[in-house]
C-alpha cells in the first residue's frame, strides 16, 4: 500500500513537471513570436540571415541569439564604425540605457522599470508626479562587467560584438531574461526591451 501511495506521487510530481515545462514551452514561444512580429511588422526589419534576398541598401535588420535575444544595432551602416573600440566577451563597458517590460507594443514611461538618462527621469517623475514608486534609477553610466555573470544572459549575449558608440535595441524573452523572478515592478516570466546607448569599452 505504501509502495503504492508513494509510486501515484511520483506519478503526480512527474506530471506536475511536464505540465510546467510545457506551459514554460508555450509562454516562451509566445514571447519570440511577439517580438519577431513587432521587429518586422512595426520596425520593419529582416533577420540577419534574410539580408542576401532583399535588394534594398543596407536593411534595418535584427540578430538572434540562442532564439530567446534579439538586437538591433540602430546605427550599424555608420561610417567608420569598424575603427571603434569593439566589445569582447570579457569588456567592461559604459552604457547609459533604458529597461522595460516588454508586451509586443513599443515602449514607453508606463512600461519602464530601469533608467539612468536624465531626460528619461524627469520625463518619468513629471507624468507620475515626482514618485519614483517602480522605477529603479540613477544618473550615473552603469558599468557592465562581461563574462563575470553579473548581468542577465541576454544582454551578455547581446553586447558582444557591438562597439563604443553604437546605439543598440536588446529585446529579451523571460528565459534571457529574469525568468520566475519578480524584479522591482517586472513581473515573473515577462519580456524585456533595452535601448542602450554604449559610451566607452574601458578594455
């Protein structure tokens, strides 16, 4: 009876977890399809791998990586842009940014949860009457350490290969993200968007 009681709990736990998994499976792949479709229905951009069939110049395109990280580098045709200092894996970097939740539309101040731009702040303490209630903030550049785990997966993917100056667009699914996790105001299991601008790669 007890060999029993014990095998229909492992039974239940085991189903427990595939139904979590599967619910994890279908939250993620709503999240990607989300932010493919906003990338290329009201940004209109082409994946990287799709710049060979399109004969327009230089396409506004978006990169994958790992399937779960988009980028876009908004001045990527810049030139000269070869000759900036570029980012490693192992770069301290400087950027100035904004963070949001991500829902498929464009971002905005409701969706903010992260910033330290000035202009963003006062913009943010005038529509919400000086209360900074959700908003994590500062206004000094953040400095990003690469490759020692400090920042979430996604932008630690996305980074690499950008270069001093460059503006660029980072959206996440919840797995790059903060996954489960409740952060400030940004709910578990939720997209983010970074809008970065990277002010100097310090090595």
């Amino acid at each position: 009876m007890a060999m029993k009681r014990g095998l229909t709990i492992i039974i239940a736990l085991a189903t427990a977890l595939f139904c979590g998994c599967k619910d994890n499976e279908e939250i993620l792949t709503k999240q990607k399809d989300s932010i493919v479709k906003y990338l290329t229905s009201s940004r209109r951009m082409i994946a990287q791998e799709d710049i060979g069939t399109v004969i327009e110049e230089n396409p506004p395109f978006y990169a994958t990586f790992g399937q779960s990280t988009f980028r876009h580098i908004t001045n990527y045709y810049e030139p000269n842009r070869e000759e900036w200092s570029e980012v490693s894996a192992n770069s301290t970097i400087e950027i100035n940014f904004n963070a949001y939740t991500f829902s498929g539309s464009e971002p905005n101040l409701q969706s903010l949860y992260w910033s330290n731009i000035p202009n963003t702040i006062s913009a943010y303490e005038a529509a919400n009457n000086n209360k900074y209630d959700h908003l994590i903030w500062s206004d000094e550049p953040l400095v990003v350490e690469l490759g020692r785990g400090h920042i979430i997966k996604g932008l630690e993917q996305a980074l690499i290969g950008c270069r001093s100056q460059d503006s660029v667009q980072v959206y996440m699914t919840s797995e790059a993200a903060y996954g489960k996790h409740i952060i400030g105001s940004v709910p578990k299991n939720s997209s983010v968007a970074w809008y970065i601008k990277i002010l100097n790669v310090i090595n």
